[in-house]
C-alpha cells in the first residue's frame, strides 16, 4: 500500500510549481505511515493512464478554454448594437460592456486556485462550466445594461478557470517531453479567440443580432458541459494521495496513515497562504512590481483598443458591423506573428548561448531571457503613433491596421520574455508571482479602457494615441535596467531568500 518510491523521484519541476508540494530528500527515512504510489506502473497515478486517455483530456480541456476565451473579445465589434438595443448612451459602460470580462479573469484565479488545493481540479472545473453556461444564457436574455454586466463578470470569473489550472492539469498529465506539445494545444485555445473572435461577433450581430453571439457560445458550452463529468477526472496529485490515505485509513483502521504530500495545513492556513502570496509578491518583490507595470500598461492600451477600434473605423469609413470586426485582424496577424517569431528567435539564442559557454539552460541567468523586450520598448510606442496618426490624416483602412500589427507585434515581445524571466527567477513560488502581475493587468486592462473615448474626444485620435505612446516611452529604460540590475534585485529579494 506504501511505495518505497521516493517523493523526489515523481515530482517534476512542473509539478511543484503548480501544486506547491515539498520533494522528500533522497537520504531522508520514509515514514512506514507514508501513503503513495504503489510503483512505477500504478494506474491511478494520472502519469500512467494510457495515451488516448490522457491526450483526450488535454484536447477537452483545452476545447473549454477555447469557449471560455470567445467571451472576452467577441462582443466587442457589437457594443454599439448592445447600447442602442439596451437603450444606454454611457460612454463608459460602451468599453465597460468589453472589459468587465477581465476583471473576472483577475478575480477567477484567485478564487478557484484554493478551491482546487482543497477539493481538486475536476469538481472545480465542473461548477465552473456550469456557472459560465448560466452566467453566458444570461447575458443573452439580459434587459438591460445593469443585468449584462453582471452576468458578463460572472462569466469572466468562470471562464478564468481553465486558464488558471489548465497548464496544472498537463503537468499532471503529460511527461517533460510530450509538454510542449500539450501546452502549445491548450495555448492555441487561449490564443485564438481573443485575436480573431471579434470578426465572427461583427458578422453575426449584423445578421443575427447581438444576443446571438452568447448562443453561439452557449450552445458548445453547454455540450461540453454535459460531457466534461464523464471523461475529465481528477488528476490533482495531492487531492488523489489523500483519497487514497483516507480510503486505507478506512480499510486498515490505521489512523496514522497520510499522504506524504499532506503539508499539515489546516484549510483556513492554506486558503489564507494562498490568497496572500500572490498580492504580498507584488508589493514586496520590486522585479515583480516593475514588470508587472509594464505589462499591465501594454495589456491596458491593447484593451482601450479593443474597444474603441469599431466605433473608430464605423465612424471613420462609415463601416457595417460585419466589416468592422476585420479591423481586428491588425492587432491580431501581429500578435500571432510575434508569438511565434519572438518564440522561436528567443529559443535559437539561447541555444547559442547554451553552446558558446558550454553550460545547461537551468544556469543560464533569468536575465538572459529579456532580451527581446528592448527591440520590443521601440515597437509599441511606434505601432501607436502610426495607428493614431494615420487615422487622424483619414489614411486608407489597412495602413493605420498595420501600425496595430506592429503595436501587437511588440506586445508579445514584452509579454513572452517577463513570464518566461518571472517562471525563471521564482521557481517554486513562479505561480504565485504570475498571478500577481496577472492581477494588476487584469485590473489596468478592465479600467485604462473606460476613459478611452473621452481621451480621443478631448484629444483627437492622433494626440490620444500619441499620449498613450509619449508614457510607453517612459518604460523604455525598463528592459536595460532589468538586464543590468536584476540579478542584484533577485539576489535582494525578500521572497527569493
């Protein structure tokens, strides 16, 4: 009923970063009481299942995340049609309507990430599905401004559920050398559907009327939904440990048996350890605070886009719905672009490195990773004169949606480079520190956008645009000084000691 396997042997580097377990030493004796794997081959260890199983569960899981994800953009090309039909003329709420989503991905994970620690993954994500299938019937029903936007919340904390165990869930699934694959599977259900979801939700509001953008997402939903209970299980390896002692303790009448994974926490002590971690990195880690602002800057200005890029064009070159959800299509080509090929050039220069001094990746300094964000500094403030300007000067459509491309393009430059530098430098605490930045982003990209159509009106789009460019300026220094000063601010760190 014991394994003689030791914890350090079965806990990959992934796993410890998503379930915050402590590796027994190899030297360390093993507690008889000790409950835990039985071999190498014991099926209920998730690692063992058979390959279609587990591949199956990667795939629905990233289906979900898919769904999920259509929410946060989709409507946004039909925000006009919502106000007229919801007889709201609130500037505010027009750009509130779009970001409210995301400030229930910054609430969700805060939320879900204890819950699961304490009941397991699966029954999370269960109650999530269902509250998001509601939560999205609702927004189609709604009646009124006030009524979206509730629901629209609830439909962000949802959906912020695969997103923030997802990659938990492959880790628990998948070996080191199959990971990539699965995260690339389950990213691309991220991925996608905020870049190129407002094309399809233009087209569908001019002719089928908004509402039909949340039945479009509620009808797959709701299959999925059905299905998710019957082939998803849980794979949370410390949740399944503890089954697992409590079913022996039963069975044997030995009360002393437990999981060695058990951290001898009571419920209140961990949600409470959970729930202050992430905002106590963010105040107290200052390589967190500042990239963490940096970012959260970026994501904001790509949200103030989002939301103001229909009314723009539609009043700019006269365009339907269906033609303006297009225009997303700029920000888009270069977010993808960016992704792939700031990817793949940071990965070749690493390996260079790597040769050059002859020494494994995981010596490597943090700081060698950041690199891409100085091209990057340059790219945004660029992309957003050019945007502002050349809208302001009536240039053709497609020449202000390449300036987009190119702020886009150096929005990933900034973002890929920070969580792969944060993954790096905190280790086992790398969840912790994600989640702060992705707190603060969340909130900056859920308010910055609410003041957007008053900024242009004041300003004009050129002057708007080139105000929110002259501050992304300011962050130039950022990446210089991390490359330079970082290892001195680790080596400072409270929560690196």
């Amino acid at each position: 009923m014991v394994s003689s396997k030791t914890a350090e042997e079965a806990i990959t580097p992934q796993t410890l970063l998503t379930t915050d377990t402590i590796p027994v030493e190899k030297d360390e004796p093993q507690d008889p009481n000790d409950v835990f794997w039985d071999g190498d081959d014991d099926q209920t260890n998730p690692k063992n299942w058979s390959v279609v199983r587990r591949w199956t569960h990667v795939v629905i899981i990233a289906l979900v995340t898919f769904i999920t994800s259509l929410g946060s953009s989709m409507l946004a090309p039909a925000v006009p049609d919502v106000m007229k039909s919801l007889h709201s003329d609130n500037s505010e709420l027009e750009s509130f309507v779009v970001s409210i989503y995301v400030i229930g991905f910054a609430v969700g994970p805060l939320l879900v990430a204890p819950l699961s620690e304490l009941y397991g993954r699966a029954i999370v994500y269960n109650v999530s599905n269902v509250l998001f299938l509601g939560a999205t019937i609702g927004c189609a029903l709604s009646t009124n401004i006030g009524m979206l936007l509730a629901f629209r919340l609830i439909c962000g904390c949802a959906g912020a559920t695969p997103l923030a165990l997802g990659g938990g869930s492959i880790s628990d699934l998948i070996e080191p050398e199959r990971m990539g694959t699965a995260m690339a599977i389950w990213g691309l259900g991220s991925l996608a559907p905020p870049v190129f979801s407002p094309i399809a939700g233009g087209y569908l509001s001019q002719d089928a009327g908004w509402r039909w953008i949340f039945w479009v997402i509620a009808i797959p939903m709701g299959i999925l939904t059905i299905v998710f209970p019957f082939i998803v299980r849980e794979t949370y390896v410390p949740v399944l440990l503890e089954r697992k002692a409590a079913r022996l303790r039963k069975e044997t009448g030995n009360p002393n048996l437990k999981s060695r994974l058990d951290r001898q926490l009571t419920r209140k002590k961990l949600i409470l350890d959970t729930l202050i971690r992430p905002p106590r990195i963010l105040f107290t880690s200052p390589i967190v605070s500042v990239l963490a602002i940096d970012t959260a800057i970026v994501y904001g200005y790509q949200y103030l886009v989002f939301t103001t890029l229909s009314y723009i064009f539609q009043d700019k070159y006269h365009l339907s719905t269906g033609l303006s959800g297009l225009v997303y299509l700029g920000n888009g080509i270069g977010t993808v672009l960016g992704i792939f090929i700031i990817g793949y050039a940071s990965d070749k220069v690493t390996e260079r490195r790597k040769k050059k001094a002859s020494i494994p990746d995981d010596t490597l300094p943090p700081e060698g990773w950041l690199w891409p964000m100085i091209p990057s500094s340059f790219l945004v403030p660029a992309g957003l004169f050019w945007y502002g300007w050349t809208l302001e000067r009536n240039a053709f459509p497609v020449v202000p949606l390449v300036g987009l491309g190119v702020f886009g393009f150096g929005m990933m430059g900034i973002f890929q480079p920070v969580q792969i530098y944060v993954v790096n430098s905190f280790d086992k605490q790398a969840a912790s520190a994600m989640a702060a930045a992705t707190v603060l982003r969340s909130i900056v990209g859920s308010l910055l956008p609410l003041g957007g159509q008053r900024m242009y009106d004041a300003l004009g789009i050129g002057w708007g645009n080139s105000l929110l460019a002259f501050i992304a300026m300011g962050l130039l220094p950022v990446p210089f000084l991390m490359i330079k000063y970082g290892a001195r601010m680790r080596r400072a760190d409270p929560n690196l000691r």
